[in-house]
C-alpha cells in the first residue's frame, strides 16, 4: 500500500463539492468583472525565482533538473508567469489585461493547519492600468467574491495600506534608520509586547522616543496626521493615492469591507503602492487569510516595457478556515437529482427516463451493478439521492413507475409516458396520489 | 526575457474561452451521470510507477528527490492516484465509486502536434462494478459527451474489442505462439503492408498460413467466427462480454458510435477486459484521439481488496485535433455582455449600472485606465462587448444615458432609471427611439 506524499491532500467527493461552490464563486464573480481565464504550465526555469529571490525562495522550491538537462522548478506562485506571459505578448494584448485563473502551486514548507505544500489560489490580476479604479476594482472583486460565499463585513475586513507610508515616514527622520528592519518590525508587532516592538524600532536606528511615537502615529491609521508628520512628497502622493483608491472602492460598493491599517506592509519586495491583507474580523482565524496589491516594477523586471500591474490571490487553504469559522462553507455532501431503480428486466426503461432526465440537465444514476432493490435503495440514499423512480417489471405491465420522495418516505405511482413526460424537474408533488 | 519550457503551453483568454467550453461539456455530462470530482496530488512517489511499469515508463517520468529525500514524480497518469484513493478508503466508500477530475499529467515525450509534455485529460471511471452496464456507462458518458461538443457519429467512432479475444485466440493455436508479440504485431497493423504484419505474427510463433488466417478472422470482427473458431471458454467469456457490453449501451443510446474492431488491443499490461478508442471516423485524424476499457486488477495490485474498474480519459491535446477537423472546436474569442463608457466625472453613476448588471449574471466592464472616449471605445470593441452604455455628464443632465448596440452601431437615449431597471439582460432592442 502506498501512502500519499506529506503537504500533498487527496480530496474526496464529498469535501470537494465545497471546493468546488467556493471556487465557482470565485471565478464566476471574476468573470463578471471581465477577468480572462488563463491557462498556465506547471513546471517553468528555475531561474524565473532565483535570478531575483536568491536564496530565500530556493530553499522552498520543487527544483529539480529534467531529463533534457533543463534546471526547472514546479512554480511556488504566479506572478513571475503572467509576467513572462505579459513580455511575451506585449504589443497585440489591449490593455488593461484582465486575468484570473485557479490552479496550484508548490512550496516545500512546513505543514501546518492552512498550509499545504501543495495549495491552490485564484489569482486574479490587471496589468496596465496605474489608476486608483484599478486597485479599487481588485479590492470590489475581492469583496464581491467574499460576500457571495455568504460572508458579510461581521466576518472579515480588508486591511489596507500604501508601501509607501511606513518608508516614506521613516525616512522622513534624520536618524539612520533601517527602513527594511523597521517595516520587518512593523509587519510581526501584532506577535510583539509593545516593549519587544519598539526595541525592534530601536534596533533599526530610532530613537526610544522616537520607536515610540512611530509606533504610535502608524497604529491611529491617521492619514491626515502621517501626511503633516511626514511632511515629503512621497508620503504625501502615497496617502493621496490611498485615499483615491479608497474613493473608487466606494463607488464600486466596497468601501464598508476596507480599514486603513498602516501596519500591513506586506513583505518588502514585490508591492509598489496599494496593499491590502484579508483578515478575519473577529480575529478567531489569527493569520491573514490572503493578501494583494499593486507591484508595477514587475514586467519591467522581467524584460517588458514598463507595465503598471495589481493583484490578488485568496488561496483555498485558508479561506475555507474563515468560512468555516463565520459557519458558510458549503456542506461537505454530495447531491443526486434521481435515482432510477430497477427491478426484473426493465433496463431499456429504465435507461429512457434515465436519458431524458439527464437531457434536462439533471443529476441522475441508475444501477450498473446488477443489485437487489435493497441494496439499490441503500445506494440512492448514500448519494443523497432526492427522487427516487421505481422501474419495475409488475408496474410497467400497468404502465406505471413508482416515484419516492426520499426525504419523507412518500411513494405513488404515476403513468410511464409522464415520467418526465413534459416536466422539466418532475417531484413526487407533481402527481396527485 | 524568459522562455516557456519546451512542451508547456501559456494559454490566454481567446484560445482559454475554447478550452472551458471543451472542458466544461466533458463535465457537466459527468456531473450528470453521477460522476463526482475528486482533486488529486501533483505530486507522487516515484515507486507507485517504478514498482510496476520498470523502465518503460520511467524515462518518460519528470522524476527527482525532493528536499525532504522522497524520491517523487510529477504524475504522468491519473490510475494509480485513484487506486491508492480507493484503497485509502475501501470500507468507507459506497460502491460503484464514480470519479472524475479534469488536470494536467507530464510525460518527458517527443513534442508533437496533439502531444505536449504537461497535458490536460478529463479522467472518468467507475470501481466496484463488473457488470457490463459499467462499461456501457463509461461507453455511453463518451459518446454523450462528444455528441455534446456537437460531433456525431460521422464525426467519430468508438473502436471497442475485448482484451482476452486476440489472446484467446492465439492461445488456441496449438503452435508455440508468443502472445504479447502477436498482440503488439495487431497493434501497429494499420501502419504496416500485410506483408510485414504477417512477418510480425510469423516472427511470434505462427506458421505463414495461420498468419494469415489470424490476420484475416481478426479483420472480419465477426464474434460469431471468432467464437467458433478458438472454441475455448476464455474466447466464449470475452466474446459474451463484449455482446452484453454492446447490448447495454444499446439501451443506453450510444449503439451508433460503436464499431467491433478486434484489432483495437490498447497495449499489453494494465487492462483486463473491454477496451475502445475513439477515431475520426472520416480517417483526418489518424491517431487515437483517445482510449478506455476495464482494468479490473488494477486495485488489488495496489494493495486493496480485488476491485472491478472500468474507465476513460479524453486528452484536451488530441480532443481538440478531432474537434477542428469536424468543424466544431469553439470560437477562440472572448466575449463581453456590456462595456460600461465614462465620459467625464460620472464614475459614481456608472459604477451603479454596472454593479447591477452584474448582480443579474452578466459580464460587465468599465473603464479603470483613465481613458478617453475614442480608447474605451476601441477597448469595448477589442474585447467583442455586445452593448456599449454611455455614461455623460451631460445626459446625465438630463437623467439619461445613451445605449449602443456594437454589431450595427445603433444608439438611442434612455432614462438612466430604466438602466437596467426591471429588465434582466436590456439591449437597444429594448427601448423606442
């Protein structure tokens, strides 16, 4: 017997039917928004990572070298592909490219409660637009995705920034200050003691007073007081942009979901304005449950022409943890519209009601294992079969079925040429008994 | 600038939008049948292929250890994935067990046109039936998938034989007969002259006259001959197998896309009764599009408890081929219901309509770049949006806006209270001019 590999999740029908309602809401909110699906490879070079990440991605990859010599790894995000994907076909794509798609990806990591080696994530991205409706669009997305699987603002928030904020105010001080270490300090001071936090800041080159009121200036989320503290053009377009963006989100009808949190910085590579973090609202799920933001040095970096960019990518690891801690992931069960039952020799039927339900769009089984009318019952209820259609040799010499309503035990018999005769989703309620 | 890997594809929308409605055809037939998506690992041990297949299959393999000392492969199948599944868990499962799942495999092959090394296949089978209504059922979910991509039987045909008829037969003969060379001779027969295919079955053990008269029976398919000419038990079995087989997808209404062809062997290992594949039935496409049959050994040689299997795989390479020669492979293009036009400030009014087209089902975008009239125009044109919404500052004046039909270029004002309005899905035709 051979066992699965660790990180890697075998997923039955059962849990995979609210898989597969979270995903659909997803991508078909995307696809209103006029996101394009895409399809993307699996494996790509290696080097797409280690020529910018260096050695702290490397350490998380499937890298390995194919029988053609080729170093290749399996692909621990998307970006860096769309990316190629953008450069690749820069001049004939009318902008802005709008592109999701939902696939997994592979990082050899430690395993935890959310956290797969193998995870899937909808990714859904603009290229091409550096306006404030562009952020706001991925937010309203973001937003409208979330409230049609059912949660509402009670259940989570978007906390949102501008990367330029925390580096614009810190280097709006005198001091030498470590800008990287202090937005590291800023981004784990939910994990710290304030004691801890502002040794952190200290660490980086401010001043105990001056640990202090940073500290204390990015936690009001004050826009207004941060762009007179600061005082630099950088801070002050960093917050005129966030507020443009939050304008937009109002409009688009996502406002209420969004909170200005100037803590949420997002890592230090990558992102060039906008970002913003999922979390929780009650703060039962402690961990972000996805993040995105605008990250428009990207294309350029991979050879393209300068190419303003803005994502999101919530990852079904860690949404299903915030559904099920707000109480809407879909039930785990799968479902069955019909099951046509045969006793005695009445296959060919059978297999017509079964054919013309089905032609109707319905879930419908019917035996393909020679059972007994027990044993065939027991099966319809394990699929949660709703109607159950009595194909049996007595009742057809009377041109009759038998229709059971599996819910309340219910049966009649109604004529053979009715059954779906003119009904689109014919139910036991249909006949008069 | 980075390359794709050679044999990995990078889909974008327009050819994506053919790709979904391929796969979402394959899909829904499945969901109807009864069918339930499983989700499965990229990733396996290397052993679950090493152990059984040796080096056949292991330089096709994109093998390697990975950073934990697992020697692991990208899976170049779905089969033992969902043997292990099965017996993960036997006892719990109600049988028949019916999955399917649509993703990508990777085989380290020879790139050509319908073969790719990451390729994309709608895997569909049912355990824990031996009853020819399975196969008919796997028979029958094909040929209703493909009639639903709109190909009939003057498009394709199933080829369907039994395994054991062409090994019974050769077992008949008295002579010394190696019965996998002989197989493997029938397999390749169609790109052979006779006499080389002969020289094949004579190199296998038969004289020149059985040669010819084995060539010959197998050619006619004619059950009855073949049954009466081995006169064994094994030949009578497979030859009543594959008529109850035939018989039953009779009544399941998928008779006409079956054709006997003994020559069909499918390869050696693996399968264990009826096999088919499906052709192009005017002969364009001269490959197997694609290939099933009932691999009843298969789980217990995983470790479970002797398990019937029977199952199909359309490829989304080869499908595809066979789809465009018949002329009914899906418009490459991306389409839009409306595309919503700002002209000056009117973001907040515009946003309005478009949330509520969007909130009925419908595809909608609107402008998010900061763009002209003219550029949103040619934007709405290029991602082929049907009604075009103008939005002005001054119709607004007048509480109206301007609907444009894109495919004759009519246009006429409406109030901006009847947009959309109770109307589901309004278009120019909606309103008097």
């Amino acid at each position: 017997m051979y066992d699965r590999i660790k990180g890697f999740r075998d997923v039955y029908p059962a849990e995979m039917a609210a898989w597969r309602e979270t995903i659909d809401t997803l991508e078909d909110t995307a696809r209103q928004y006029g996101f394009r699906e895409i399809s993307t490879p699996a494996l790509e070079r290696a080097e797409l990572w280690t020529d910018k990440s260096g050695d702290d991605i490397v350490d998380e990859l499937y890298a390995f070298e194919d029988q053609g010599g080729r170093h290749v790894t399996l692909t621990p995000e998307l970006t860096p592909t769309v990316a190629r994907m953008v450069v690749a076909k820069q001049q004939e794509l009318s902008k802005p490219i709008k592109w999701f798609s939902t696939r997994p990806f592979w990082r050899y990591e430690q395993v935890q409660q959310g956290r797969q080696r193998e995870f899937y994530q909808t990714n859904v991205d603009i290229f091409g637009s550096s306006e404030p409706e562009a952020d706001a669009e991925i937010l309203a997305w973001a937003a409208d995705a979330l409230t049609g699987l059912d949660l509402t603002e009670d259940h989570f928030e978007f906390r949102i920034s501008h990367r330029d904020i925390l580096g614009g105010v810190l280097e709006s001080y005198e001091t030498d200050v470590d800008v990287d270490d202090a937005i590291r300090a800023v981004d784990k001071s939910d994990k710290l003691s304030t004691a801890e936090y502002h040794d952190l800041l200290i660490g980086a080159g401010l001043s105990a007073d001056q640990a202090a009121e940073f500290a204390d200036l990015v936690a009001t989320g004050d826009l207004e007081a941060v762009r007179s503290f600061a005082g630099t053009e950088r801070v002050r377009d960093a917050v005129d942009n966030l507020q443009a963006v939050l304008g937009a989100v109002e409009d688009f009808g996502a406002r209420e979901h969004c909170t200005i949190s100037l803590e949420t910085a997002r890592g230090l590579d990558y992102y060039t304005g906008v970002v913003f973090e999922c979390f929780d609202s009650a703060g039962e799920v402690s961990r972000s449950i996805f993040g995105g933001g605008r990250y428009d040095d990207m294309i350029e970096s991979f050879g393209g022409q300068p190419t303003p960019a803005v994502g999101v990518a919530p990852g079904h690891a860690t949404l299903p943890l915030l559904l099920q801690r707000a109480g809407v992931w879909p039930d785990e069960r799968i479902s069955t519209d019909y099951y046509v039952l045969q006793i005695g020799d009445t296959r060919a039927d059978a297999a017509r009601i079964v054919r013309e339900l089905r032609e109707r769009g319905h879930v419908v089984e019917t035996d393909i294992a020679g059972r007994s009318f027990g044993a065939q019952l027991n099966y319809a209820d394990s699929i949660n079969a709703e109607t159950v259609v009595i194909v049996g040799e007595q009742d057809l010499e009377n041109d009759e079925v038998t229709v059971k309503d599996m819910a309340s035990g219910d049966q009649t018999q109604v004529p053979v040429s009715s059954f779906p005769g003119d009904r689109t989703r014919p139910t036991i309620a249909d006949f008069d008994r």
